[in-house]
C-alpha cells in the first residue's frame, strides 16, 4: 500500500474523504472533504435571502430557464403576458390551475425551513409560488406577485385565492380577474420595489439563492447590497459569475443552506 492509500485509509476511519470514480483515470481518485465555513448568525442583524426559483427546485417546483425549465415549454407570448390574457383568458387562468396544482404537490425543503428559523431574516424573492411562507417564513417580499391572489385588471380589486382551481375568475365589477403576478410587460409594484431596495440596502448579510440574475432588478440587487456594506454570498450549482459576491457556494439551496449555518437536516 502506498503513502498516500495509507494516509487515506487512516482519513476514512475518521470520516473525512469521500471516493468519486473518475473515469478519466479509469481509477476512483479520493477527495478530502473540508466541512463548509459555517455562518453565524449571531454576527448579523439583517439578513436578507434574496430567492430565485432555483430555491424551490429541489421540492419539485421547475425553474424557468435552461433544462427542463418552463420557458422551454411553454411560450411566455402565449401565456405570460397581458397581450395573451386578452386574447384567451380561459387558456391563461388553466395554465395559472396548472401551475397552482403542481406547486400544490411541492413541499417546503430543509433549506425553506433553515431560512424561515431565522428570526432576522427577511425574504426577497422572485418567486411566486408561496414555498418560504408555507415554511413559515413571515416577511416575504414578492417582487413578481403570487399564484395565490387575483387582481381585477379594471378596477383594482384584489383577491388571497388558495387552491388548485379559482374560486371566480369574475370581479363583481363585470371584468376578468388575472393572476396578481408580474406577467412580461408589467410594471413592478413600486411599494414592493421600494421594500425591497430597503431590506437590502440596511442589511449585513445578502445571500442571493438560485437565481439566474437575469431578470431586472434582480440583477441590481447583490451590487446594491455590497455598495451598502453587506458581506455577499450566492449559493447556486452554476453560479452566476457576478463579481459583487465575497463567497459563491456552489450548491443546491436545500443540501447548502443546512450545512452553512450548522444546522442538522431534518
Ligand atoms: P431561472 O430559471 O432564470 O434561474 C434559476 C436558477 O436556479 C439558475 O441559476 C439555476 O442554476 C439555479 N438552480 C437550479 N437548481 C438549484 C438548486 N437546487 N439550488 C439552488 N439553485 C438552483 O429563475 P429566476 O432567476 O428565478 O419571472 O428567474 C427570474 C424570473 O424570470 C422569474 O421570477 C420569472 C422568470 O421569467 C416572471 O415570470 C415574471
């Protein structure tokens, strides 16, 4: 047996390394296994999570872009926008059930739960399916609105509408009520921006979770936070490659979140 096998049979007895095949070499080459650099919590008062669909991925809910992404599937000028709602209002609200149902199916992952523990934490996140407030999470920004109300596009009514199918899809004032959620074309309501813009300029802590940062302001969002002084980490398994960030983990929210501030998975 060689040093270096015998080094790592003592290392696997402790727990420490891990054996990946690596066909390259025809060998399995062996890796040791540094523990994350855990977060304290107790060294920040504001902490901010920033989340982007890839934070639901892992309970089932699919991203948007790349495989197996919902734009690959479904055309956004035929079902996520205004123009589309005009046209054919019942092929939009049945594309909304759909998506409602699906989520439905989907349950909060360990790293919803690690987010919604936190006492300081305040959520900002693109996402519209209600996955951190299912987990517990109270202060939940929505920059793109909710599956879960409608909104009169006439004269303003909003609806909290929770289930697989719509309740009405009829205001009382006669016209269609649409998904309250930022469809392309839409403004970004701008109370919501503003709350938004706030959390992160006053926070310590900025950790933006499975967003492609394509989207605007999602892409202000982590320069923002590092000309306000926060330290900025993004956890995603393909990073974003913005230089605001002092620590990219790359990683699955659920796997990641747990490990960096040393709490045990349940
Ligand atoms: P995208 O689909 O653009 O990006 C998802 C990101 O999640 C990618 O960077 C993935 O690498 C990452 N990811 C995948 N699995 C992950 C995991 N398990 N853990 C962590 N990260 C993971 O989604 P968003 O950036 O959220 O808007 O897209 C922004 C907006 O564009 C959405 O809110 C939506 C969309 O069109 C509207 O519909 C208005």
């Amino acid at each position: 047996m060689s040093d270096i096998e015998d080094h790592c049979t003592m290392l696997k007895k402790i727990g420490k390394i891990a054996k990946l095949p690596v066909a390259a070499i025809g060998k399995s080459v062996t890796l040791l296994l540094h523990p994350m650099k855990t977060i304290e919590q107790r060294d920040f008062s504001n902490i901010v999570f920033f989340t982007g669909a890839g934070m639901s991925a892992e309970s089932g809910v699919p991203i948007y872009r790349g495989k197996g992404g919902i734009w690959g599937s479904y055309s956004i000028e035929e079902y996520a926008c205004q123009e589309a709602f005009e046209r054919n209002p019942e092929k939009v609200l049945a594309f909304h059930e759909k998506r409602r149902s699906s989520v439905l199916d989907c349950t909060p992952h360990d790293g919803h739960r690690v987010i919604a523990d936190m006492s300081c934490a305040r959520v900002v996140t693109q996402n519209i399916d209600g996955m951190h407030q299912r987990a517990g999470s109270k202060e939940v920004i929505e920059l793109h609105g909710s599956l879960w109300r409608l909104r009169c596009q006439s004269c303003g009514f909003r609806k909290e509408d929770f289930g697989e199918k719509f309740e009405t899809n009829r205001c009382d004032c006669g016209d269609w009520l649409r998904p309250d959620i930022v469809w392309f074309g839409d403004m970004l309501d701008a109370v919501v921006m503003s709350k938004a813009s706030q959390a992160i300029g006053n926070c310590d802590l900025f950790i933006s979770i499975g967003t492609s940062g394509t989207v605007w302001p999602a892409a202000r969002y982590p320069d923002l936070a590092k000309k306000s002084g926060a330290y900025c980490i993004e956890i995603n398994p393909e990073p974003s490659g913005d230089i605001a960030y002092d620590r990219v983990v790359e990683g699955a929210a659920g796997e990641v979140l747990p490990e960096l501030f040393g709490v045990s998975r349940r």
